[in-house]
C-alpha cells in the first residue's frame, strides 16, 4: 500500500530573537532525508499560512501535528479549525508542559489535545501530566521515541480501504521526532 505525505513545514517557526540556533543540521538537510512534498510556508507572525494549510489539507485521511511548545497549540488549533473535519488528527506531543509554564500554557495545551482525535506523549509521567490538565485518557498513547537502545515496535494494521492514506505532517524532518511513529498511527 503506497503512503502519500505531505509536509508543512515553518519557513519561520519563531520570532529571531527566541532562536538563536541554525535552521538545519549540518549540510542544510534533515538526517533521514527529504519528502518529496515539503511545503515550507508557515510563519509564526501569520495566521493566515495556518489556515492556508489546514486548508491544504482537505484531502489527507490524516493530519499528524508535531508539538514541542504550548505556542504551536495556537497555529495548529487554526490548522485542525481549518481542515477537514473526516481527517483523523494525531499530536506527537514533546513535553506536555514546559518545564517552567504559565496558566496560559495550561490552556492552550488542554484546548489543542482535546481537539485532536488523539495525542502520542513519549512516557507514562506525560500521559499523567495530559491527563491533569483535563485530557481524557482515552485520547493519550504513549510511544517512547525512536533510540538505539529500545527495540523498534512492530504492529500490522489492516486498512480500513484500498485507497492509499494520505497524511499531512507538520514539523521539522529530524530522526529523533519520531516521524515514522506518525505514519504508523
């Protein structure tokens, strides 16, 4: 069965002076290479590229959602607002809740997480975290991330159809993100 991915990726994830790292690895290209289909329109001073690719997204079975910041619960709401609402949505969600939070990133991360169908937290002190600030259980799997030194998980699935999924993939393209996680779910 054939995988159709496209990628969203940020053209500007954040305002500069937030960042101060490199955009890329060395050799300006992802560890474990480039899809053929990478879009890099979002900016995170417009929400119209939000909405623009929710909006691109109305032909992908599944919409798979990176979120390392509670900041990304505001672009992706707009995103999951815009898209099709027959697209399963799934979060990788890095921390649940930084380190040192706010009120603000209680709510916006309980807002994004149960608009989604359901969320991959990476071990069991996030899935309790999640489910602290209100997100049902139900909606939570734990997945540890990829690692040398955890045996890689196997699962079969049966489609529900003949037709190829198509899924649309927001984030960076690193090894460590977890992407073939994505695609499994």
């Amino acid at each position: 069965r054939t995988v159709v991915v496209h990628v969203e990726s940020w053209k500007r994830q954040y305002p500069r002076f937030l960042y101060k790292g490199r955009p890329f690895v060395e050799g300006t290209q992802p560890e474990i290479g480039m899809p053929a289909d990478v879009r890099q329109r979002l900016t995170w001073y417009n929400p119209i590229s939000w909405i623009n690719a929710g909006r691109r997204a109305r032909r992908s079975e599944r919409i798979l959602l990176n979120i390392p910041t509670p900041f990304h619960a505001i672009p992706y709401s707009l995103i999951v607002l815009a898209s099709p609402r027959k697209s399963r949505k799934v979060g990788v969600v890095h921390n649940v809740l930084p380190h040192e939070r706010s009120p603000l990133d209680v709510i916006l991360m309980k807002w994004l997480l149960t608009k989604l169908d359901f969320s991959i937290v990476h071990g069991e002190a996030e899935k309790r975290t999640a489910e602290g600030i209100g997100v049902p259980s139900s909606k939570l799997v734990v997945r540890r991330l990829p690692s040398p030194w955890y045996p890689s998980e196997k699962r079969k699935t049966n489609p529900p159809n003949n037709l190829p999924p198509r899924a649309l993939f927001f984030g960076a393209i690193r090894d460590y993100k977890g992407l073939e996680l994505l695609i499994e779910a």
